[in-house]
C-alpha cells in the first residue's frame, strides 16, 4: 500500500500510518465491500482496539450499514463503541456455571 500526495512527490506507505489508521482501513475495508462481494456474516473481535475514540463513531456507523444486508456480530467490552448503538442492537454474554447466558439490554 503505496500513495503520493497531491501536488506533492512525496511517497507514502503503510509503515509511515499509526496501528489504529492501519486497523481503520483494514475495518473500513470489510464494512464498505460492495453487497456483491460482502459476506453474508461478517465476525470481528474487538475492533475498538487501538482506535481514536472519535474513529468509534465512523466504525459504529459502517457496522450499522454493514448490517443492512449482512449480519454482523461484534464481540466488544469497549462502552465507548456500545454508546453509539441502540440498547435492542446489544447482546451480553454472561459466564454461568453451566455454560453462557444471552441477554438483551434493557432500555
């Protein structure tokens, strides 16, 4: 991955870009695939990890659009990432002794 500024020839590549940048575009990536091409399931763990809190909002939003043709399951303990979605679109999973329990938010 390889780009050069406008009016400028100055090269840039993906070591000259921060973790969480590289981790954007690699989400932003997924979510944004035509519907053609996108999964029908799409599963990621954590993908707040080394993100600007204010790249939560954009990653919230692509997930919610993602979500309209595909189903998207997210696994998070980030309330950062939680606060941009509706109570209904949150699933817990508790430990119980004998296995996990799944439950809904309460509004």
């Amino acid at each position: 991955m390889e780009w050069r500024h406008k009016r400028s020839e100055q090269y840039f590549d993906a070591s000259s870009l921060s973790d969480g940048t590289l981790r954007f575009i690699a989400l932003a990536t997924l979510f944004l695939q035509p519907e053609a091409l996108r999964p029908s399931l799409i599963l990621v763990d954590e993908p707040e990890l080394v993100l600007h809190p204010y790249a939560l909002e954009l990653l919230a939003s692509l997930i919610r659009q993602a979500s309209v043709t595909s189903q998207v399951i997210v696994s998070t303990q980030s309330s950062l990432l939680l606060d941009h979605f509706n109570p209904e679109d949150v699933i817990v999973a508790n430990r119980v002794a004998d296995g996990t329990q799944l439950t809904r938010l309460d509004p």
